[in-house]
C-alpha cells in the first residue's frame, strides 16, 4: 500500500509561518476530507505537498512511498504518483487534453521503467474513451486545446480527467474558495466516487462543508491556524454543519476565544 505521510511540517512564504505542525496521513483506498475556515493554510498544504517552489519547508517531513520527497521537484513528484488538482489551471493554446494527457502518461511510464517506449496510440485512445465514458463526458472534449476557453465547470472535467487517467497513488484535490459554483463542486464530487477504488487515495480539500453531502468521506479534518486541530470519522463533518467551527476554535485555542 502507498501512503503519504505528513509529519510535523512547518512551512511558509517570505518568513512567514503558515504551517505550524501538520501530522497528516493518507493511504490508498481512503478518502479523506480536509476542511476548515479561509486563510488556515488548507491550500498551502496542498502546494508544499506538490513542491511548489514558492513555499519554504522549515520543519518536518513529507514521506511518500517510503521516501522524504522534500528534495523532490513538482513533476518528479507526480511521475511517482502525487497528483495535485490546481484550483486555477493554465490554458496550454494548441494543445489539446488527449495530447497533454498522452504526454503526461507517458512521463510517468518513463519514471516507472527508462526503456518503457511510451503508451501505444491505440491503447491510449481505448483508455481515454474508458475513462471519458466512466465520467459521463463527451469524446469531443479530448480534441479540445487545454483549458482555453473552458468554463470553471470544464476546467474541473478537465482535472479529474486528467486525475482518472494519470491513475495517481494519492490525489490531492484543491477546492476553490471563491464560490465557484454546485456545478462544479458536483463533478469533482460524481468524478472522485466514480474514481474510488482501492488504488486510489483522496485527500479533498474544501472549506465548503456541502461537498460532504457528495462525497463520503472516510476520514474528515479540520484545519485551524495551520494545524489539524481535530480529526475524525463523517460524524466530524455533521458537527460541522451543525455547529460550525466555533466550538473548535474554543476547544483548540481558548485564550483568543
Ligand atoms: N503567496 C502568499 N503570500 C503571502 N501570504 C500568503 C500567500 N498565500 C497564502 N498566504 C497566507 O497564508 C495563509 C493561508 O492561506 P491559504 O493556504 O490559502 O489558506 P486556505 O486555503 O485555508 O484558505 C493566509 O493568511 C494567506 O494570507
Ligand atoms: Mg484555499
């Protein structure tokens, strides 16, 4: 089984610290939720996972697969199984989604084997087809150029395309906290359940507590002032709705409260 583990990281930008401990870990075949109010470091974590280089890693590990990925650059991270969802993707003019998709299989061939040659064409086609039918989209979105001029709703079609057919260890899924709208919050939610299998480890990242009424999760954490303040099963994501994050606050930091 693949796991990553978080062990007490510290990170930041420009000397500030956003990070302040986290201890988190996900396995293949588990699902689980982080939530939390805006500015808590949910999206940070997301980024420091996939190296963004604009983050510094003062304190503590991330371990994939066995290994402290820490040295590791973004895409030598995803050619072993990471995959980060970007809350706001590039457009790539003249490149269409199957032939960024091929592409991008093919890297991760090439991280698994040097001599691998490359997925055949009609293999790839097959499997995009598989894939496009198991998310309920239309083949004509893979002649399309990536990203340019896709709706917020297509740009996530886009990424969990992307997520089903890279075939990641562990995803990592960034919601928007811009209230981009149901729509999409449904397709990554219908793609993620589509996608659940035991191969596969979620870790969904949202301050929306209604993206729980569409994915179920196995695990839910609540992230305060960038650390897990609580941890839990989906009955953690019903004191939620319930009761917001205030009683959390209280319990994880009474001075201020
Ligand atoms: N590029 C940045 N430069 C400076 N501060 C940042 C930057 N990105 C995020 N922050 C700060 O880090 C904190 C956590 O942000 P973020 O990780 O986006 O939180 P969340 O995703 O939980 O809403 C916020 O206080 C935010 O202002
Ligand atoms: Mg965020």
């Amino acid at each position: 089984m693949s796991e990553i583990v978080i062990n007490n990281l510290h990170a930041g930008i420009d000397g500030n610290e956003i990070l302040k401990g986290v201890n988190l870990e996900v396995e293949q075949g588990e699902v689980h939720a982080l939530m939390g109010p805006n500015g808590t470091g949910k999206s940070t974590l997301a980024y420091v996972l996939m190296g963004h280089p604009k983050y510094e890693v003062t304190d503590g590990e991330i371990i994939f697969k066995g290994e402290n990925i820490l040295e590791l650059e973004p895409d030598e991270r995803a050619r072993i199984g990471l995959f980060l969802a970007f809350q706001y993707p590039v457009a790539i003019p003249g490149v269409s989604v199957a032939n960024f998709l091929r592409t991008a299989i093919n890297a991760r061939r090439k991280a698994d084997n040097p001599a691998d040659k490359g997925i055949p064409i009609p293999e790839f086609r097959k499997m995009l087809k598989e894939k496009m039918d198991l998310l309920k989209m239309d083949h004509a979105f893979a002649g399309r150029y990536l990203n340019e001029g896709f709706s917020g709703g297509e740009k996530k079609r886009a990424e969990i395309l992307q997520m089903a057919t890279l075939q990641p260890e562990i995803a990592i899924l960034d919601e928007t906290d811009s209230g981009l709208d149901i729509d999409a919050l449904r397709i990554v939610s219908d793609g993620v359940n589509a996608l659940r299998s035991e191969d596969l480890g979620v870790l969904v990242i949202t301050h929306y507590q209604r993206i729980l009424n569409y994915i179920k999760p196995d695990f839910v954490h609540i992230m305060l002032d960038g650390r897990i303040a609580e941890s839990g099963g989906p009955e953690l994501a019903l004191t939620l709705e319930e009761q917001g994050y205030d009683w959390l606050r209280e319990k994880f930091n009474p001075v201020s409260a």
